[in-house]
C-alpha cells in the first residue's frame, strides 16, 4: 500500500477539471443522492496515470465492477469534517486506507465498456441480483435494514435512522463487522446443533463462507469473516488459548499487508478490540450473571454477557470517535440480538427465492418484515427516550490508551484463570 502511493500522480490534478478513465476497482457504493466509484486510474487527460480516485455518480448510474469507464469532472483532495459530539472525522485517513488519494465530487459519466469475466466480478453480481431480490419483496426501510444486517449495506439508510441505531447502542447489527459476523457464526452452528459436532463445524464453515461470498468478498469481508470465526470458535471449542494466538496471528497478518490500518481504519480497532472481549472477557462475566436465566435455546445470560465484553471493551474508543454513551445498549442488545439470526435467515430465503418470483418469496418475506418492524420500533423508542444517550466532551487519544492499560490487564488475568480452571 505504502510503496503504490509513490505511484500515485492523480493528486498532481487536484483543483482542476479533468477527464479520467479507468477500470472500477470496487463494488460501487449506492447512496441516498448519488454512486460512489472507486477507479483505478489508467489516464488523466489523456496521459498515462497511476493512482485511485472516488467518484460521485448520479444515483441513477449503472456501473459494475471492473467496468473500463470514463469520467469528467473537478478533481479535489479530501478534507476532514466535523461530525456529531464536535469530533472531526479523518476522512483522507480513512481514504488513504482503502488507496485512495483524490476524490471527484460531481462526476460526469462519459461513456463505460465491460472488460472480461473475473471471480470477484461474480460475486459482485450475484450480490446485486440478491439486492434486487431484496428490493421488489420488502418495503422501506426493512428493505435497507435487512440489507445492512445481512451484507453491510448503508447507502438506503438515512442520517436519521443510522442516529437511532448509534444511541440505541445497535449500530453493529447493520455493519459488517467481527461482531457481526461472530452473530451469524452463532446463529449457524446453533440451528447445525443437532448434527455431529464434526459435521457441524463442516457444514457451519461451508454455510459461513457462503455468506461472505453473498456479502461480495471484498477486505472488509474477509476481515469480518476471520475475526467472527476466531470469536465463536473460541466458544465452541471451548479453546480460547489457540482463538487468542489466531487473533494475533490474523492482527499481524492485517497490519503487514497494510500498515495504515493501524493509524486510519476505525474498523479494524474497533473488530480488534471486540474480538478481544469475546475471548478474553466474555467467560469470566458469564459466571459472573449466574442470576440470568440460561436456557437452551434462549441463553440470555450468554447474550448479556458478551454483550457487555464487547461494550467494556468497545467503550473507551467509541467515546473517543463518536462521544456518544448509550445508557439503553445493554437491554436493547439482550432484546435484539436473539432476533438477528432470525432475520438473517428468513431474509436469506426471502432474497433467494424472489429470485425465482417474488409470489415464492411471499411467506418468508412477510416473517422477515415483521421482525425488522419489532427490531425498528424498539429501536425508536429506546433511542427517543428521555436519558437513552448523553454526549461526551472530545478528548485526546492517549486518554483512551491510558484507559486501555489497566482494561486489557484485568481482561488477560481474568483469561489465565479461565485456561488454569478446568474445562466441562
């Protein structure tokens, strides 16, 4: 990544108008008011050019991935901005982590050729032919909603929305990110629970790769899949050692293949740190809430307490990026999360079937839009009430880091004692 900005000339034309072609190196971003396409730039006015550069559309744009394009408009370089709680938000950090220098605002589209069938292109269309799907059998915003739970898609959702998922401490559930994707790891070997554990864990691991492939593939993917993987594992194994070392591992792996990770991709940390509290923290909180029922096939007490691993763990750098504390997280997690498999899995047959006809999708599509209404309306209402959130006053990084100290050496005690008890 370091050695290709080197590479990268398109910052050279930067306040200026100028005609770009290259080949769309991404699944394009589809948004309330318009389509954002990554390029991977072949020629700037005509002359021989390296470099990335993210393109606004008009919403009504039909680009594909690895599509040859050509478009025409004033190139600029990104600025940082203000978001909520007074935090700025780095946005040519966290552009220069995806390998992007230069962005068009106003993007004109020229003309556009398709190239050659690629892997990566598949996928990429199997998963707009399953939004699609998704599209002609739900109404909005279960139709958003359901697309971000099941392949992280935000671009239908409005600021509006995407704020009473942030103060309702639900956000997660429409990002696909580790703990997202430990979720759907969750739900999976559940409904496999009465199969061999060998068979199990084949048929879980074929299932969950299956759904990464429908979520497009891309980095994102494939990060949220490894550290989902790593979390449940963990807990199905019962092994938290070896989950540990992988997480590890993985973080390495990650930080070597792009060292920006590290300073820019929110992400990352934030999938990072979660995964953490899962293995490290979650065990020894759950024997700490023997007072919450765990049944079988509703173990609230295994909900809450992940739910306040993560939250522990997850708190220090939220308050930092986004100085919003949610006072409803804890119930409103313990409330929901039971229901997100559900969705998951309806959805998905909802989305493969109208493929077929939307009349086929009926049944399912009508449990799937229930469920999302049940997850929207308690999500209003715990959002609008009176002391749901409070908003903390920006501070320094290292403060966060002086936090993390004592939390990740408490967390690694609790986790020796787990590994010198022994397992059932």
């Amino acid at each position: 990544m370091l050695w290709s900005e080197s590479k990268d000339v398109v910052p050279q034309y930067a306040g200026s108008t100028a005609v770009v072609v290259g080949t769309v190196a991404d699944d394009p971003d589809q948004r309330e008011t318009s389509v954002r396409v990554v390029i991977d730039v072949e020629t700037i006015n005509g002359a021989v050019a390296e470099g990335k550069l993210l393109a606004m559309l008009p919403r009504e744009s039909e680009v594909a991935y690895g599509e040859r394009i050509d478009v025409r408009g004033f190139i600029e370089k990104p600025q940082a901005f203000e978001v909520e709680a007074g935090r700025m938000f780095d946005y040519p950090g966290y552009l220069r982590v995806r390998g992007i220098s230069s962005v068009m605002p106003l993007a004109t589209l020229r003309s556009q050729e398709a190239t050659p069938w690629s892997a990566r292109g598949a996928l990429y269309e199997i998963k707009s032919a399953f939004e699609r799907s998704l599209e002609r059998t739900l109404h909005e915003p279960q139709g958003s909603l359901l697309e971000g739970i099941l392949l992280g898609e935000r671009g239908g959702f409005s600021t509006e929305l995407i704020q009473l998922f942030v103060i309702a401490g639900l956000i997660h559930i429409v990002v696909f990110s580790g703990s997202n994707m430990a979720i759907v790891s969750e739900g999976i070997f559940r409904a496999l629970g009465f199969l061999p554990r060998t068979v199990m864990y084949v048929v879980g691991a074929i299932a969950i790769v299956l759904f990464a492939m429908l979520a497009g593939g891309g980095a994102a993917t494939v990060r949220a899949v490894m550290m989902g993987l790593i979390a449940i594992i963990a807990r199905y194994l019962r092994r938290p050692a070896a989950a540990l070392r992988a997480l590890i591992v993985a973080a390495i792996c990650m930080v070597l293949w792009n060292p920006l990770v590290l300073l820019y991709d929110r992400g990352f940390m934030l999938s990072m740190l979660a995964t953490f509290g899962l293995i490290a923290l979650a065990p020894a909180v759950e024997k700490c809430l023997h007072f919450v029922p765990a049944w079988e096939r509703y173990n609230v007490r295994s909900i809450v307490a992940t739910t306040l691993a993560v939250e522990i763990f997850l708190l220090p750098a939220l308050l930092y990026y986004s100085g919003i504390l949610s006072f409803v997280s804890l119930p409103m997690n313990a409330f929901v999360l039971p229901l997100v498999p559900l969705v998951m899995l309806f959805g998905f047959i909802t989305g493969v079937l109208g493929l077929v006809h939307p009349l086929l999708a009926l049944v399912p599509a009508f449990i799937t839009d229930l469920l999302l209404r049940v997850i929207l309306v308690s999500t209003e209402f715990a959002a609008t009430l009176p002391f749901a959130s409070t908003l903390v006053a920006p501070f320094p990084a290292w403060v966060a880091l002086v936090v993390y100290v004592p939390l990740f050496f408490i967390a690694v005690r609790l986790y020796r004692n787990e590994l010198r008890e022994p397992t059932s």
